[in-house]
C-alpha cells in the first residue's frame, strides 16, 4: 500500500500546484503547503488497516495573515473544488476526530494543537502542553515554504522542552518506572492480584518508552504509536525493545529475583522473570542516565537517580512542584 504522505506530496505537485498557480498567479508564490498533524500517516507508520478514517490524501495551507484577510475564504473554496473535480483520487476520509479546515495561518495551525502562535515562551506554557501534541505540529511533511514562517515555529519546538522541565519529566518518569516496575510489580504478584499486575506492568512499560524518548530528546507520540517511533531512536531502543517485548511473550528468563524485593510468598515463574527483566530494563536507563552525566549514582534502583536528576533543576518554582504531575 502507498503511503499517504507520498500520494498526498505526489498530488500536491502534479495538480494542486499547477492549479494553484494559475488561480492565484498573485499570491502562490508565499502559500505553505504539506501534511502535518493528526494521523498515522503524519508518522509514516499508516498501513492497511489505516484507510478506515482519517487516512488519504490531504494537506495544509498556510498563509500570512495579510493573505488570509485578502484571499483565505477563495482558497478554501479553490481547494475544495479541486478535490471535487478529482473523485478517482483517494482523498483522505474525515471522521469526527479529524480536522475540519487545512487553509489557516500557521499561527492559527500552531494555536489550535498547542495553544500558542509559535514555541511556548515560558516553562509553564511549555508544561500545559500534552507531549503529544508537540509531536502534531513536528511531524508530517513541509512540501513547500516559500516565506519560511512555518519551519521556523517548528524548528524553535523541536530544540526541545527547556532544560530544567526536561529534567523534572526525567526525574518523574525515574520515580515511576521504580515505582511501577521495581517496587510494586512483585508485591502485587504475591497478592495474587493477576489484573493488577497486568496494570502495573502497563503503566511501567509506558513510562519506560516516555523516559526512552526523554533521554534522546525527542518528544513522544500518542501511545498507539510510541513502541512503534521509539524503535527509530538512536538511544536506548535497539537495547530496550526487545525487552518489552520479552515481558509479554510468556518467556521465561534464568536468573534471580532481584535483591531488595521482599519475598513473603511463593512467586509465579512468569513473574520472577519479568522481574528480572525489568532490573535489566532500569540497569540500562540507570547506565545512559550517568553517561548523559544526569546522575552519580552507582545504583540501578531509580528512585535514586530520580533524586540526583530532580537536585539539578534550577528553576526554584519548578523544582517544588510534584514530580507525578509530569
């Protein structure tokens, strides 16, 4: 199957373009144009199971705002009828979760995924943001961007979160993974509680590939496509993925229990050894956490590293806010 965002940037150039040109011979020189946002194919990832909604060709406009006030109306009108007159084309179905308009500013573009005109300002703007969302409006494709308006806003997002709000999302997300994966993880297997286990096991998995995609620094899509994006990082995941997906293949992995854990009663088989592939899992992260010069600890408990990572945050205000909050 083709790729939407290959169909929609073929499209776009043999007969939005030429079209384009001679509608607006005035103004298509400055017009932005590519597919950027919401769906699997903005990843790369859409395949054939994608083309149910919200999956064809498309893609965006962006005009300066004196533009818009001029022409913005008659190109939303222009576009789709250029849609309209192309019906053997397969153009991407809208759902109720989709997006209802692709001819904007980019300011407007960038308010409506993250709530500002360009790159949040102060460390607070940037925390409000759903980490998500900032993977929206960097992702995709530029196809042409005559006046640069646009890159420039997203290569100001994707220099990153300000230093000392990234280190409290890793501090945050050290204290979960101990949490989760360290601590409550056996002790709920000697309860018993087989549903829980499964729960927990999910939220440190989650919190893992967060962490994964904190240390490269880069930020993490929806949590459909997370596993599937942090396999294209450079740090961490060529080691770690194989391991999630140990914890779930019902292998069983020759070892001891890790030491620290208190052992009351007897432990099934499958949980001594996502045990101990769970210590492996955070002796990797604790590993990159002292290479990146985040922490001195020599433990691959976390919730130590997850304090040396929280002492370097600078900003005070930041610093005393809670950590599970991140």
């Amino acid at each position: 199957m083709s790729k939407a965002l290959d169909m929609s940037e073929e499209f776009f150039w043999r007969v939005a373009m030429p079209s384009l040109k001679e509608s607006f011979p005035n103004h298509w020189d400055r017009i932005g144009a590519g597919l950027v946002g919401n769906g699997s194919e903005c990843l790369g990832f859409d395949d054939d199971l994608s083309s149910d909604h919200d999956w064809g060709i498309e893609f965006f406009m962006w005009l300066t705002q004196e533009d818009f006030s001029e022409i913005g109306e008659q190109v939303i009108e222009w576009k789709r009828a250029l849609f309209a007159a192309h019906p053997e084309e397969p153009f991407r179905v809208i759902s109720d979760y989709g997006v209802r308009s692709t001819v904007m500013t980019p300011q407007n573009f960038f308010i409506s995924l993250i709530g500002s005109p360009g790159a949040p300002e102060k460390i607070l703007d940037w925390r409000r943001v759903p980490e998500a969302n900032f993977v929206m409006v960097t992702n995709g494709r530029i196809f042409t961007d005559p006046i640069g308006e646009f890159t420039a806003i997203r290569e100001e997002i994707l220099k990153y979160y300000p230093r000392d709000l990234w280190l409290k999302k890793v501090a945050a997300r050290c204290l979960a993974v101990a949490q989760t994966g360290q601590y409550n993880y056996l002790r709920t297997a000697q309860r018993g509680d087989r549903v829980t286990c499964e729960v927990i096991l999910a939220k440190f998995v989650e919190d893992v590939i967060s962490m994964v995609f904190l240390l490269n620094k880069r930020f993490m899509p929806y949590y459909k496509w997370a596993l599937r994006a942090m396999r294209d990082l450079p740090l961490l995941s060529a080691q770690i993925a194989p391991k999630l997906e140990k914890l779930y293949s019902g292998e069983m992995v020759e070892g001891e229990i890790p030491a620290g854990n208190v052992i009351v009663h007897e432990i099934e088989p499958i949980d001594v050894s996502r045990a101990i592939i769970i210590e492996e899992i955070c002796a990797l992260i604790a590993d990159e956490l002292r290479r990146q010069g985040l922490s001195d600890s020599s433990s691959t408990f976390l919730v130590q590293h997850g304090e040396e990572v929280q002492s370097r945050i600078e900003d005070a205000r930041l610093a005393s806010l809670p950590t599970q909050y991140e």
